[in-house]
C-alpha cells in the first residue's frame, strides 16, 4: 500500500497578522512548511504533495521549489480548505492511504506518523487526538451565559489525519459543494466510524505570534 502526505499549505494564515501566509515566515532562513516537510521527507516510503495558495501560486511555486526536493509534487490550492484539499486528493494517482497534514505543525516524531498510517490501514482511518488539559465551559454567544462541562468528554483534534484514497475520493464526489471542519468530519456523516489515535502534546498548529515564539524557543 503506498501512503502520501498532503501537506496542506494553501491558507492566508490571517491570526498570525503578518505580511505573508504564516506557512512562509522562516524561521532561521527557511520557511515553517519547509520544517515541517524536512521531518516528512525522512520518513521511508512516504510521498509527499504540498498545496499551495491559489493567489499568488507561480510565486509561492517558485519560492518552496528552493526548500524542497524536486520531485515534490505542488498542486494549487483552492478559495477554501475544502476546495484545497479535494485538489490534492486530486492530484494522487495511487491507490492506498493519505494523511493531510497541517503545513505549520512541524513538531511531529517519526513514531507518530508511522503510528497514524499503522492504524488507518488496519481500521480504515486514523484521526489523532490529545486530552484537554484545561478547564472547560459551554458559552452561550448570545447571552454570554456558560455553564461547566466535564473536559473527560471532550478531546483535541490533531493532524495528520490519514484515510483510505478510494473511500476519501468517493465521499468528496458523494457531497461536493459541502463545507464541513475538517475530513474525519466529513466521513462522519457517510456513517463511518472515527478512529482516534493518541496524538502527541508537542504536536501543536503555528496558529499565533505566541505560538511562533515557541518555535523559535524549540
């Protein structure tokens, strides 16, 4: 079975409030994708496609193709993360199973992705988790009400999340035009059984300056 990784870089990246996609700033020279695709690349028998912003592409192609090997696969993303996504799925000629991963959550170990890919091709998927660790509340936005829940209910959902090719291409052609969060949402509503698997605490999104900060102290 071939296994891929999409890494999904099309975003503007909008709460980092810079100048450029969070997924550009570098970081000693060399751009948070690009750190992220270092860790992949030595990973044995994993292919590796990076989407890129649809505005722009021809310069953020050109720009990445200085970080990476040639043979990387870049495909031009979409208006939404749907759309981005689906075009990368596109873009995979194989049989076998993907996992679509966070271009800015480079803190990953090599155990984890070979965990995630394991799972999915025994259990059909792999959905990687952690626990919540703070307290929780349910707001109400229109009265600004809230009221406790209990956290061991609740858990965080991480990337990369892997699928079976086939089944994922059949659901996308199954509900085109439908947004939905993430993919292990969108194979929920086909009836399909979530598969979560222990992520890791340090395997965190680039989201914030706050989060950049610990990045550059990692």
């Amino acid at each position: 079975m071939t296994r891929t990784i999409i890494l999904m870089g099309a975003g503007t990246g909008e709460r980092m409030d810079s100048d450029i996609p969070k997924q550009f700033i570098e970081i000693n020279g060399i751009p948070i994708i690009a750190h992220t695709y270092n860790r992949l690349k030595n990973i044995q028998n994993l292919k590796i496609l990076i989407v890129l912003p649809e505005k722009n592409y021809s310069k953020w192609k050109k720009y990445i193709s200085n970080f990476i090997e040639e043979e990387t696969i870049l495909v031009r993303g979409g208006k939404t993360r749907n759309i981005s996504v689906r075009n990368g799925i596109k873009s995979i000629n194989d049989d076998g199973y993907v996992g679509i991963h966070d271009g800015v959550r480079p803190f990953f170990s090599k155990a984890l992705i070979e965990k995630l890919f394991n799972e999915a091709e025994k259990r059909g998927n792999a959905i990687p988790y952690t626990n919540s660790i703070n307290s929780l509340r349910k707001v109400d936005k229109k009265t600004n009400e809230s009221t406790s829940v209990d956290r061991s209910n609740y858990v965080q959902i991480q990337t990369p999340q892997v699928f079976q090719i086939n089944k994922l291409v059949k659901i996308f052609n199954k509900v085109d035009g439908i947004n939905y969060s993430d993919e292990s949402s969108l194979i929920e509503t086909e009836g399909i059984k979530i598969n979560l698997v222990l992520g890791e605490e340090q395997n965190i999104k680039i989201t914030t300056k706050r989060d950049l900060r610990f990045f550059l102290k990692n």
